[in-house]
C-alpha cells in the first residue's frame, strides 16, 4: 500500500505540513497516517500499531500468526500487541504482559512474536472455538511443538488463560483446511465423539481419488463441512454430489455440515452413524450439556 507514518514525525521533519498533512493523509491509529482512500494491508495496520505504542510493542495474536504465513485473516483484524502499555484505541489491543527476548522475532521488518509464543497467546486471549481454530491454522502452514508452547505455560504458570491453552493445545491439528472445520471437530470432541483424523485420503483400487475433512476411517464416517461456495456455485454442487456418490459406494458414510445447521442436529447423525458401525460412545456429564446447548 506504501507509506504508513507518525504524521507529527513527518511534520517536524519538514517532510510536509499540517495542512498537507489534513488534507492528503487520515489517521489509522492515533498520530498515524496512510493515504486518503487508501486499502491498508494487515502489514501495513501492524506498522501503524506498532508506530502507535512508540515502536516498543511486539506484534502477536492473530496479526502475528498472519505474518509467520498462516491463512484465513482478514486484512481488518485488530492488531494486538504484547509488552507494552497503551491507550487503547478501536483497532488496537496492547497487554502489558511480560515477553522474552527468546520469544521476539522479526517479521517483514517488525518485532513479532515466535511461533510458538504466538499459539501461546492465540490460545489463551482467542474465546476457545476461535482459538483452536487460530492454533489449527498456526499449524496449518508450518508446524510448530507443543510441547515448546507448554514449556512457555511453564514460564508463566500464572499467565491468563494458561487453563484453556492447556486443554486445547493436543487437540491442535494441523489438517483442518478451514476455521469452519477446526469448529465443527471441536464440536465433536466436546459432545462425546473420538476425535476424528483430518484430511484422510480414500483409495479407489492404487488411486487416491478423495481427501475427507475428517472423520474415523476405521468405521468409514466422515464428516464434511460444506462453504457457502459449494451451494451457489451449480458446476461445484454437481461435484459435490458425484463425489458423496462415489464415497458412498466405496462404503463411506458421509454427514455434510452447512452453516445453517443447528449443531444439535448433524451431531445427531454422526453419533448414529458411527454407533451403526459399531462404535460405542458413552458422553459424561460434561458432554452431555454440551449436546444440550447445541440443541
């Protein structure tokens, strides 16, 4: 996008004046200033956060999880900061919590956080479907070890959120292909269900002719979750039903998920259909409310 700056830098280095400065540039973030009319990038809104805190705070959260590669963010989403204390401002999320010096990196020309102190932030600050989903994508693109995200829960027992990060980092999964998909595993998990494989490939004689979201391939269920592209898109929905076809003739039994589904509903078919191949699931009590809130 290009020039992302302190706009009373820019002043007093006579780069331009307050006039020019109303007048061709608006701010971002408070005392920061891109071109009028102008599409900041995610890179270029952590620039300004960071030139916001007086260039102290480190980049982490969902922003730094799209500047180490990992996919699904949207160029609007507010930028967090860790190490440094802020007014905060719409757009802008600063924590004074304690980060190492082990635990910065730099990313396109900015501190941010390491991989691994990234999924511990993202684990412990994201509400826990977005969070697993965030991890998910983390792992998605490069993997990362837990056990080193652990060894950080270790560095700071008393961290907020070490609790949830610990329940969701061994259901991290690198195969989820979309936030959607890393929700509805979660779903499946917390209502009683093994925890299904991701990306399971399916033979047809010494040919791979499918890769399924997830499921359980020693009972052949799977569950899909189908976007809103594949319901619009004719030429995409008539694949879609050749491919249920030949997965079903192969002896899959396949639940497509769609947003609109109440999750009471699909977890209801999934459950028969794994119990039909024999698979015995006993929630407890904890499972059981889940079932209920998703009714």
């Amino acid at each position: 996008m290009g020039e992302v700056f302190l706009g009373g830098e820019a002043v007093a280095a006579g780069r331009m004046t307050r006039h020019e400065l109303r007048r061709w540039y608006e701010p971002i973030f408070r005392g920061v200033y891109v071109p009028k009319g102008s599409e900041p990038s995610l890179r270029d809104r952590a620039i300004a956060a960071w030139l916001a805190s007086g260039r102290r705070g480190v980049v982490t959260g969902v922003a730094a999880s799209a500047l180490h590669g990992a996919p699904w963010v949207d160029p609007g989403h507010a930028i967090e900061l860790v190490g440094v204390s802020c007014r905060p401002q719409p757009g802008l999320v600063a924590r004074a919590e304690a980060v190492a010096d082990d635990e910065v990196t730099r990313r396109s020309g900015l501190p941010v956080t390491t991989r691994v102190r990234t999924a511990f932030d993202l684990g412990r600050h994201q509400p826990r479907p977005e969070a697993l989903a965030r991890l998910d994508a983390l792992m998605w693109n490069q993997r990362y070890a837990i056990d080193d995200v652990l060894a950080l829960a270790e560095r700071y027992p008393r961290a907020r959120g070490v609790r949830q990060l610990r329940e969701l980092l061994p259901l991290v999964d690198g195969g989820a292909a979309s936030p959607q998909e890393s929700r509805t595993r979660l779903w499946l998990i917390d209502a009683g269900m093994p925890r299904p494989e991701t990306q399971i490939p399916v033979a047809k004689g010494s040919r791979t002719v499918a890769f399924l979201d997830m499921g359980w391939e020693g009972y052949m269920v799977a569950v899909e979750y189908d976007g809103d592209h594949h319901r619009k898109d004719r030429r995409q929905y008539v694949k879609d039903i050749a491919r249920l076809r030949m997965l079903e003739d192969l002896g899959w039994i396949v639940i497509r998920v769609i947003a609109e589904d109440r999750p009471s509903e699909w977890l209801a078919r999934v459950e028969a259909a794994l119990v039909s191949r024999g698979c015995r699931i006993e929630p407890n009590e904890v499972q059981r409310f889940v079932r209920t809130y998703a009714a």
